[in-house]
C-alpha cells in the first residue's frame, strides 16, 4: 500500500473522529509519522441535544429563546469537555448564584481529555445565574455563569 494512501485514510479517519467527540483538534503520532487534524474553533459542530434534568438552586437555565452568549458578563467555555462545579463529587460547589467572585477566583472544572482544567473568574463581581449542571457536557464557547 502507498504511503500517500495510508496518510489520506488516516487523515479522514481523524477528521471523522473530530466530528464524532466534537474536539477542535487532534494530533497522533505513531512510527514515526505525526499527523494533526483541527478546525477552526468557531466552525459549526453537529447539533447534540441532551435530556433536560431538573433545575436546582445552583443551576438556573435561560427562559426559552434567550441567548447568554452575548451578554457582557457571560463566563463561556474555552473547550469542549464535562463541566463539574465543585473539585470532587459531594464536595461544596465552588460558586453559587449570590455569591461574590474576585478575578482568578475558580468557578469550575472543565474535564477534556482527562485532564480537569480549572475556569477562573474573567472579572470580579457577582454570580447572578450559573447556567450548567454539574456533569454537564459543554461546547467551546457555550456560556457556563454570568457575572455582573
């Protein structure tokens, strides 16, 4: 088999599993052969729809039709992966709607790849809706908090 082959097979079946995770990037390397495979993070992603869980105290979704993309205090997410938001399971969330964040403060973990990547607070202020539920999966830029 040619060598031109095996990279264009592979290449696709990289691409495909992009598509398949909703990753934005995806390097291998293997004998010796490094292949890289991403898209432009603001490209369009298939369309993934989740069953609602009921809402708790901590996590108030929009009203239907309202976007918190916009809004100028929205924390969004810099990946794809699983938000959590508290450091383990059972332990005390790491912020609440109410409560007063400073600059660095962590809101979150964000899980990619197992690897738990820690959110910071973009500015200080208070946390006036957090809009995911614990163990909720995420897309890059998907808004996680709003802080006014």
């Amino acid at each position: 088999m040619d060598k031109d082959k095996i990279d264009r097979d592979m290449i696709r079946a990289l691409a495909e599993l992009l598509d398949e995770t909703r990753l934005t990037e995806i390097e291998i390397e293997h004998a010796g052969l490094r292949v890289r495979v991403g898209r432009q993070p603001g490209a369009p992603a298939p369309v993934v729809q989740y069953a609602a869980a009921p809402a708790t105290s901590l996590a108030v979704q929009p009203a239907p039709g309202e976007s918190m993309t916009a809004h100028p205090g929205a924390v969004t997410s810099p990946m794809v992966g699983t938000v959590y938001l508290a450091p383990e399971p059972g332990a005390t969330p790491f912020v609440a709607v109410g409560d007063a964040v400073e600059t660095g403060q962590t809101l979150f973990i964000i899980e990619a790849m197992k690897t738990m990547n820690p959110i910071a607070a973009p500015r200080s202020g208070k946390v006036v809706r957090v809009l995911v539920k614990d163990g909720q999966p995420v897309e890059f830029g998907e808004p996680l908090a709003i802080i006014e």
